[in-house]
C-alpha cells in the first residue's frame, strides 16, 4: 500500500487537485477520477483529511523565512547584477469611461493585504536571500493626473514614462516590487500601470490579479464588503512548506531529468545575424503575424484527428521549424510551466513558474504526424515531473556554464489562450503593449488565442543576436510550415515546406541571374597576348629592380614554348613549374600555355617528398626548375633548368593548339584520402572569372603586387586578371612575402594599387600598417579570400585611413578558383563582424541545398554548391572523386555543380554568408587542409601506433593543429621526432605544432573516431619547440619568453625553443615584434625574429642593439 504522503504526490502529478472544503474532501477537475483511484480516495478518505490538515496548516514561520525554490536562482542572478531591468515586468492598460478611482484605490489596498509576497523584500542575510514580509497598509498606488497637458505635452511624457519603465533597477531588497500607478489623460481616459519585478508575480499569477481587481472593483463600487474568501496560505508559507518536503520524491524527478537530457548539446546552434557577445544582451524585438483562419482550423482538426491538444502541434511545428531551420536534429526547447505543487496556493499570487525541457530527436526524417506520436509521451513526462526547480536541475546535471547561454535550452514556447481583463460597469479596457521586451532566451515562440478564436504567432529574440528582417522571414517561414502541416501531416518533416514558391524562383532564378556575354573561344595566354600587341613597351612584370615590357614578356614565352613543343608538350600534358620567385617564374607559366601544355606549379620550398608526390601524380611531361636546383632521383626523365633568359633567339611563338576547354592549371591540395590531389582547370573558366574581374572597378585591375605562393591558386588571378588588362605585376621575393615591413616599402616605392591576401595575412599587414603609421596611400583595392573575413578592430582602422580604397571578401575553393564575391560599403564602421561573401559572379550559380539537394530558404544554413562556368574539369586522374563532388545541376539544362562542403546561408538580399564546415577540413592561413592527409603520413612515423589530428582555434582567425597520439610503449617519439618527421614530407603548414601523448583515441558507440571527445589543448600537449627544455636564463629572454607563450598560446617556452617549430608563423610574428617593440622601447624589425628565430638568439640580438 502505498505510503499517504506518495499518494498525494502521485494524484499532484496527474494533475488532480484536493482541498477541504467545509470539511468534506473534494477534487478537481471533475471526472479526473478513474474508478480504481475513486475507490482508493473513499477507502483512505480519513488518512486524506489528515494529512491535508496537516500539510495545509502553515508552519511556525522562523525568523528568516527562506526563498522559494523557484526564487532562488533569480535572486542570485540578481546579485550579480547580470539582470538589470530584465526582469521587470509592465502591465499596461487603457481604461475608457467613468472610472472610480477610490473604488479602484481600495480594491488594489485589498489586493496587496491579501497578498503578501507583494509587498515582501529580499535582502541578504549571511549571504542567502531571504523573504521579510511588510505589514498591509501601503497599497503602493499612485495617483499622476497629467489631463492639463496638451495632447503633443501628454505624448512626450508618456513615452519618457514608459522608457522609464523599461530602465528602471527595482532594489530587490526593500518590499517595493510591485507598484500601481494610475495616470489621468482626461475626465474620462485613464492608464492603469501594474510594474512588478518578476520574484513577486509571475505570468500566470496575472490572471488572479485580474479576477481579484475584477471582483472587488465591482464590489466597492456598489458598497459591498470583498466576496474574495481568505488564502488558506501565503507565498511564504508555501516556500517554508517546499523546503520541507519528502526528499524521496524529489529525488525521483531529478532522476528523471538526469536521465533524459544527459548528453544534450551545451547549446542549440541557432544561425544568428551576429556572433554571440562576450557579454549577454537582453535587448529584445517582438515580430508578431497572424495565422490564417483556415490554417488555425486545420491545426485544430490535426489535433482533434490525432486525438493530442493544439498546444501539442504547435510544440511539434517549433520542433520542425527549428530543426530546418538550424540543421540540427537534437533539438531541446523550454516551457515555463506552472509549478504550483500545492492545491492551496492555486489562486494565489506569486512567482510559482518553473521552466521544463522539451528535448527531441528529429532524425530519420519522421512524418508530421509520427513526430507528434513522439512528442506527446515526452510532454505528458515532462508535466509530471515539473516540479524540480530549474535551478536545482542546472546544478545536478552541471551544463557548461557560460554567462551568456542560457544553461540547458536557449529557445523558448509559450501557449497564451484568451484571457480577457475589463472592469465591467461599462469601461472599455485595451492592453497597451509595453514596448519592445527584454529577451531572457535567444528565441520565444509565443502562440496566442483570443476568444473568437483569432490566432497570431510571436517571435520574441535578442536584437544583440538577430535581426528583424531574420525574424519576421522566420515568421514566414512558420506560417508556411504551419499551413503545409495543417494539409498534409503524414508528410516527412523534411519535405514541409518553408519557402513560397515565389521564394523558391527568388533563391534559384532572381539571385542567379548572372548570365553575360564573353570572349569564351580564347585561351588565357592568346588575351596577354592581345596586350602584348596593344602595348608592347608597357611594364607587365617587375622583380627586385629588373622589369619585362609586355614585348620582352611575350617574346621570352614564345621561345620558351617553342622548345617546349618541340619536347612533346601539348594540349592537357603536365608540366611542372618548380621556379623560386623570379621574372622567370612568370615566363615560365605563360610559355606552357601558349605550347598548349598545362601549368602544374610545385613550390620548391615544400619537403623533397611532397615534391615527388606531385611530379608522379601529375605524370608530368616535363618538370621546369632552377638550373642550380640539386639533382633528384625521382625527377621526370625530363628536366628542363632554366637560367636567366639571354635575348631570345626566335621571339614568334609557335602555332596555337590549346582550346578553351583544355586544362590550363593543375593544382594539388590537401587531399581526405591521405594524399593530396589535382584539381584542373580549364581555360574558359579562368578567362571567365578574369574578364568578369576586369569590369569591378578598382578590384579589376591595377598595378598589383604578386604575394600569394606559386602552388596558391590565387597566383593565377593575380597574374592572370594584371596581364589581360595590360597592367603591371609586382614580384616580391620569399623574404619579403613574410616579412611586412619589408612589404609595406614595396607597396610604397612602387606605387601598388591593388593586393590579393587571406584574411590572416591582411590583418597581420593592417596591425603593423596602423601601428607604424605607414598607411599605404597608393592602394586603390585589396581583394580578400581563402578563409572567414574578419571585421577586426586593426583592419577597420587601416580602410579608415585609406578612403579611396576598396575591400572585397571573395569566396571560391580551388574546385571553382572563383564563385562569389561582395564589395564592402566604403565605410568601415558599417561593417559587419563577419562580413558576406556576396553573391555569384558572370555566368557562375550558387545553390544552398539541404541533404536532399532541395533548395533552403534565406536564413536556413544549407551546403553551398557551384554551378556555371567556374568549375574545374575535376580531379586528375580520379574519376570516382570527380564523380562524388561534380554532381549534375538540377536545376540547369545539361550542367554541372560542385559540392563545396561549405555551411553557408543567403541572407535577405541575396548575399551569401558563410557558416562553417561540414566536415574536418579547416583552413590555415588561406591553405585547405584535410587532417585525414596529416592523419595519414603521421600514422606511417615509427613509434606511433594511432593518431589522430584536430584544429583549435587561437584568437581571431589563428588556426593551430595539435596531433594525438597513441604511441607504441616501447619506444615513445617525442613532440620533436615527430614534427621532424611530417617537416621532411608535408608543408609547413600541415605540420602540427602541438603532440599530445593518449592512451587511446576517444570513439563513437560505432567505433568511429570522436573528434569532439578529443582533450582539450590546454590538457598536457608536448610542443615541438626544442628537444629539450631550458629556462630563460636572462631579463631579456623571459621577456621574450613570455610574449611568445601568450601569443602562441603554450604553457612555457625555454631559451631553445624555436618561435616557428612552435606554431608560430609571418602573421604571429608581426603580433611579437609588436609586443617586443612596447617592452623595449623602440621598433623590433620583423626580420630580426626570422634570423633569430629561437628566444636565446633573439635576446642576444635585442641585447647587442641596446649596447650600441
């Protein structure tokens, strides 16, 4: 038999109510009995009026009268001062007739007697909130008569009243939270205004302020005592009656909710406008739209068919529309329940809500319907389970805390039905809405009814987050889903609809009309050659003092093609180009299109490994190298070395085999199957990009400076879109590329106009720009892509200082070179954090598709696919790679798209904004990078029996690699074995800084590599600075030493360490000397740390400079 105490808990649950009334034991709602629990309560009727008597009976009330469970964690929020006015809450109404003010004075008077909790303080004692309840007398009320004023006066007063409202701080610990003032615009035109803060009255508690003001406004008005019967309990009786409850029972809720949310995401990813701030902003917005009658009444049917509550679809709808919209299928949204667990306190005033979670799983594509099935159990669990405070929760299951997340969901769902408030005896009363809200969550979904049935839905969000524009599209995109479901509920969730069709023609057609003319029947090198003829004794190229005119260009290609035809070199043959920086780098590139062949670019400062690597990949015909290049085994049979150019012998060039469609580039990037691979492309797509570039204004041409490496794919748009127009291209050496004081004179003797670089480059250059004061005023355009653009502080204050120059954040990997591209506004300050990468250009379509290639709606993140002239022929060589991710277009006529794996969105204007990836790979400094490449050549290193590589963030746009490895117990490597080892077969920038030794690899429950289990960086990685460790030994290196380990973001660093061994690069670098130079006292040049790389080397340089 179960024990009284649980079966009162139990009958709670099920939300049947008993209470005493005259003696007799009644229940409600009626008809909530079954028979089997009518026989148990006749059966045990006596023990029931017992415990009843007793539980109902207020305690002795202690001295200190502790808050209630609900309280607590808003009082303590509240004295961290994280709340401000968040939670105030204005009720504001308009009253029209003849109101009796005293009538209206006494009833409010009534109301705060009743209700203590309204007139309760909440100070500290000994660090814990508590409740002191002030005597009844002072109702609070205030009177404003304010009919004197002109109606423009009333206006104005009215709107600095109602900002007041908004702003004002309650001082929690005095009894004044809940305050009416009454304002008299004219005789017969009054405003009632209830301000309260949150810990006295919540949502629900409103509708009995209403009903009680209601009621004794009628009664006082006619001279009739308060019909109201007495509370049987106070708030704080109630609060004294929570902290002495069964802890049994407590115990089982929580283990519930321990159960059902372990493992949920820290936080429900949603695609704000914005980045989340460091600091929370509860700034709110409010867009609310109607629901079509027809629709409402589908949904009502729905609910009926499906034998479950309209609250319950539209819960269902939320769920869907926040699964499309975000992409996430673990979907947790609150509910702010009424947590009343005790029958006696059902009419009273106070804080009693309580938050639950809803949290859902919204895989495997389920119908409508099917999802509702799912949802329903989880509903009713959740209810019966209400009572564990929210508090309590977040400390049990112990969330990721982040000040600015709300812990455990961060989307809220409210279901508002019709609750009418008028003072009857004639006055006509209308809500006043209040002004924008605060907004506790990130989202709020409020659905209300009124009583005609009439149905709008509301989105309440944070402005710091989103903005309106977003909102009212999502609002939209309800509607749609909410009409769809209404129709067809056995409809898979992810074949709903959330576009219009208008919308779908905008997506696909409207901000794809790209379509123009161009020269497509010629080869790049046949359009420099136009120039060459145009202008032969222009300047093309320039290099450490030495130049070639367009004639002397063209004719050192011609020759050099020549000789190159006349060794087999033809039309898709391979030749590799493995030239250092020089005149003859670009001479080179030029003749191999123009004898047909395709350019295939090695850098020569990659390992002799990766080198070799590409040269047997591509199957080159022929590799072009320095002649005093060392000689290499596993070279073509042919090598063609190449000094200085003398006076060609033969300026004509040979005859032009090449077609648009032949390939003109192959390069190789970072590959998933563990080597890397070559994407080629053709003439036509890069003569596209090159004259669609040619019409932007600043960003088409100019003189420009050639910064990007040989194996960069934007070393053909600089060379390719300079030379076609008849500019002038600007070699800098290996040196310089890195060191951006260096750089900074280049820009500046001569005279550049126009610089491509990523974003690391561009705000490491923009740092020491600004620092120095050497603002380049030549620069007309800076041309940005490769990786995310930052809006940083340091590069907002270089475009500040140079107005005649523009910024364009271009998007396109290697597969397409080119595909979008976005001008930003000529005023830094307008910028956004994460500016767009804009939109496609002539002849190329860009595509956001879910994972069943169907269009997304603006807003809704979705992979980004690239359709049109832009594409590469594919992979060299890999039919079934090219096969995967060069897919045929749906939606052109014969075309193809490519894949990018990019999470992008169209934002409201048709630009598009990327998001992220949808798998491991990761940029570093402009470089694709696939640790699976890494993954595998580090797997190969003696000693390492498993390994697996990860990229962490560092500061804004730093990327860092930090390999885990498992290794063999007999012979463990260390950090610097192993770096040594990928140094001598990967670039640098594939290279791992960081090594951190486990036991084993984190898995999956398939088996599968759990990347997001992988330790933390900061967990013991051994970096790969020095073999061994050696203390700073001097002032000056512990300086330096420091500097180093806060910019890399390491635990320590020894006077041998090596700041490039270490992770750190050009771009750090630039952050170093910058430090160095505010800790000695006069500029560091960039130089002096790549020439003494190590912390005892540079200290002793920094030393030497001082003595002089």
């Amino acid at each position: 038999m179960l024990a009284i105490s649980d079966l009162l808990e139990e009958l709670r649950s099920a939300g049947i109510q008993l209470w005493l009334q005259d003696g007799r034991l009644r229940y409600r709602p009626a008809g909530a009995l079954d028979g089997e629990r009518l026989a148990v309560l006749r059966e045990r009727r006596d023990e029931l009026i017992s415990a009843i008597r007793a539980d109902a009976a207020p305690a002795a009330r202690p001295d200190s009268i502790p808050l209630s469970e609900h309280q607590q964690g808003m009082w303590f929020l509240d004295q961290l001062g994280l709340l401000g006015p968040a939670y105030n809450q204005t009720s504001l109404h308009r009253i029209a007739g003849e109101l009796d003010v005293a009538a209206l004075r006494s009833a409010i008077t009534e109301i705060m007697r009743r209700h203590e909790i309204l007139r309760t303080a909440f100070p500290a004692r000994d660090g814990i909130g508590v409740q002191v309840v002030e005597p009844a007398g002072d109702p609070r009320f205030t009177f404003l008569d304010v009919s004197g004023l002109s109606v423009a006066e009333q206006d104005r007063w009215w709107d600095d009243r109602r900002r007041r409202y908004a702003e004002h701080r309650f001082d929690i610990s005095v009894a004044r939270n809940f305050r009416t003032e009454l304002i008299r615009f004219g005789p017969a035109e009054h405003v009632l205004v209830f301000r309260s803060y949150h810990l006295v009255i919540d949502g629900s508690s409103y509708a009995h302020l209403f009903h009680e003001l209601r009621t004794l406004y009628a009664a006082y008005r006619t001279g009739i005592p308060s019909p109201l019967p007495e509370l049987t309990m106070q708030y704080a009786d109630y609060a004294l009656w929570q902290h002495g409850r069964d802890g049994a029972v407590a115990k089982r809720h929580l283990d519930y909710w321990k159960e059902r949310l372990a493992d949920a995401p820290h936080v429900f990813d949603l695609p704000t406008d914005r980045p989340r701030t460091a600091v929370a902003d509860l700034a709110g917005g409010m867009v609310e739209v109607p629901v079509p009658a027809e629709v409402a009444d589908g949904l009502r049917r729905l609910a009926g068919r499906e034998d479950t509550t309209l609250f319950m679809v539209l819960l269902a709808a939320f769920h869907t529309l926040l699964y499309r919209w975000s992409g996430q299928t673990d979907v947790s949204i609150g509910m702010i329940v009424d947590g009343r667990a005790h029958p006696d306190v059902a009419a009273n005033i106070g804080h009693f809500v309580n938050p639950v979670v809803l949290r859902a799983d919204l895989a495997g594509q389920p119908t409508f319907a099917g999802l509702l099935g799912h949802l329903r159990p989880r509903l009713v669990e959740a209810l019966e389970h209400r009572h564990v405070p929210f508090d309590r929760l977040v400390a049990e299951l112990r969330p990721q805390r982040d000040l600015t997340v709300h812990p455990l969901f961060q989307v809220l769902f409210t279901y508002l039905a019709a609750e009418p408030f008028d003072l009857l005896d004639g006055l006509t009363v209308m809500p006043i809405e209040p002004g924008e809200p605060n907004a506790m969550f990130d989202l709020t979904l409020s659905v209300s009814e009124t009583e005609a049935g009439d149905m709008h839905v509301g989105m309440a969000y944070r402005t710091a987050l989103f903005d309106r524009s977003t909102m009212q599209r999502l609002a939209g995109y309800l509607i749609n889903l909410l009409t769809a479901v209404a129709a067809a509920p056995d409809v898979s969730i992810d074949d709903l609809p959330l576009m219009s069709a208008a919308q779908r023609h905008e997506v696909l057609e409207v901000w794809n009309d790209t379509a123009n003319r161009f020269d497509d029947g010629s080869c790049l090198h046949q359009v420099i050659e136009r120039q060459a003829t145009a202008a032969p004794d222009a300047t093309a190229v320039v290099f450490e003092g030495r130049a070639l005119t367009y004639r002397e260009l063209d004719h050192r290609a011609n020759a050099l093609a020549r000789h190159l035809r006349e060794l087999g070199v033809g039309p898709d043959e391979r030749v590799g180009i493995a030239l250092h920086r020089s005149l003859d780098m670009v001479v080179a590139n030029l003749a191999v299109l123009k004898a047909g062949g395709a350019c295939v670019p090695i850098d020569p400062t990659y390992p002799m490994a990766r080198q070799q690597l590409i040269a047997e990949d591509a199957a080159l015909r022929l590799l072009i190298r320095d002649r005093d290049g060392p000689d290499r085994a596993a070279e073509p049979e042919r090598v063609l070395a190449l000094d200085v150019f003398g006076t060609p012998c033969d300026a004509t060039g040979p005859p032009n085999l090449a077609d648009p469609a032949n390939i003109a580039w192959v390069l190789y990037t970072s590959g998933s199957t563990g080597t890397p691979k070559g994407v080629a492309m053709s003439h036509r797509a890069l003569h596209n990009q090159a004259q669609w570039q040619r019409r932007q204004g600043p960003g088409g041409r100019g003189r420009t400076l050639q910064w990007a490496a040989l194996s960069f794919d934007i070393f053909y748009q600089e060379m390719v879109t300079t030379l076609s127009v008849g500019d002038t291209l600007v070699l800098v050496s290996e040196e310089v590329r890195h060191d951006f004081e260096r750089l900074l004179d280049v820009i500046s003797e001569q005279r550049i106009e126009r610089i491509f670089m990523p974003f690391v480059a561009l705000r490491g250059l923009a740092e020491l720009a600004v620092r120095l004061g050497r603002i380049p005023r030549s620069l007309r355009a800076v041309l940005t892509a490769g990786e995310q653009l930052q809006a940083t502080p340091a590069i907002r204050a270089f475009f500040e200082q140079m107005p005649a120059c523009t910024l364009y954040n271009q998007y396109g990997p290697i597969e397409v070179h080119l595909a979008t591209s976005h001008q930003l506004d000529p005023d830094p300050t307008t910028w956004a954090e994460l500016p767009p990468i804009g939109r496609p250009f002539d002849n190329v379509r860009a595509y956001v598709l879910d994972a069943e290639l169907r269009p997304v709606p603006p807003g809704v993140a979705g992979e980004l696919f690239v359709g049109g002239l832009a594409l590469a022929r594919g992979y060299l060589g890999r039919p079934e790679m090219t096969a995967e991710r060069f897919l045929p277009d749906p939606f052109g006529t014969g075309a193809r798209m490519y894949r990018t794996g990019d999470r992008v969105r169209w934002n409201a204007v048709g630009q598009l904004e990327f998001i992220g990836r949808f798998d491991d790979q990761v940029k570093i400094r402009g470089f694709r990078v696939e640790v699976a490449e890494i993954e595998a050549v580090l797997t190969g290193c003696p000693g390492v029996r498993e390994c697996a590589v990860s990229a962490h963030r560092h500061g804004a746009g730093d990327v860092r690699l930090v390999a885990y490895v498992v290794p063999d117990s007999d012979a463990p490597p260390t950090a610097a074995e192993l770096r040594a080892f990928l140094a001598d077969r990967l670039p640098d920038y594939l290279v791992p800084a960081a090594y951190q030794p486990v036991t084993e690899l984190p898995r999956t429950p398939s088996g599968k590599l759990s990347r997001r289990s992988l330790p933390q960086l900061y967990d013991g990685p051994e970096w790969a600075g020095a073999a061994q460790y050696e203390s700073p030994s001097t002032p000056m290196e512990e300086r330096i030493a420091a500097i180093w380990a806060e910019v890399l973001a390491v635990p320590r660093v020894g006077r041998r360490d090596n700041f490039f061994e270490l992770g750190g690069h050009s771009l750090l670098a630039v952050t170093v000397v910058t430090r160095l130079s505010e800790v000695v006292g006069r500029t560091v040049a960039l130089r002096a740390l790549f020439e003494a790389p190590t912390v005892a080397a540079l200290a002793s340089r920094l030393s030497d400079a001082e003595e002089r």
